[in-house]
C-alpha cells in the first residue's frame, strides 16, 4: 500500500517541496551604479565594479594579475578597492 506524502511527513510538518523551497538560494547581483555620477573619491568593491563594466568578477582578478584594467588599491589582506574617479579616467581613456 502506498502511504501519502502527508502521512510520510506528518500533518503539523512542511511538505517535501516547501522543505527544498527554504533550502533554495539564490545569489542577487549588486545593482549597476552610474559612474559618471557617482563621487570620484568613492571606492568600489569587486562586485561593484564588474556590475558597473558589465563583466564578471573573475574578469576583474585576472586584469589585476595581468596588470590591466583600472587601477586599484590593496587596503590589505584581499581587500581590494577601485576609486570611481579612477575607474572613469580608465574608461575615457579605452573609447574606441
């Protein structure tokens, strides 16, 4: 005899799909920011800069390692920052 998901579980437990539902997450993206509006002095973590440029976060280590890209600053350990003044200057400096 084939027993019910709700006998399986219980009447007082989740259902199996609710279960997986709460176990589920999911990675949101930092909205883009504006560049050209935002405070040169600002500084820009990682995320914030590939969201900015369009690109992906491992885009931006690897024009670290290559020294490429916009210039950033170590503020110690893996703690990297972009200046948004920099960033732009980067950009206007890459028009096609």
């Amino acid at each position: 005899m084939e027993k019910s998901m709700e006998t399986l579980l219980g009447p007082d437990r989740p259902s199996k799909t609710a279960y997986v539902d709460r176990m589920t997450t999911t990675t949101i993206a930092p909205p883009p920011l504006d560049l050209y509006a935002t405070s040169p002095g600002t500084l820009l973590t990682e995320a914030q800069l590939a969201a900015a440029l369009g690109i992906a976060q491992k885009t931006a280590r690897s024009w670290r390692s290559l020294g490429k890209g916009p210039a950033w600053r170590n503020l110690g350990g893996a703690l990297v920052r972009y200046r948004a003044g920099d960033v732009v200057a980067w950009m206007d400096s890459h028009r096609g």
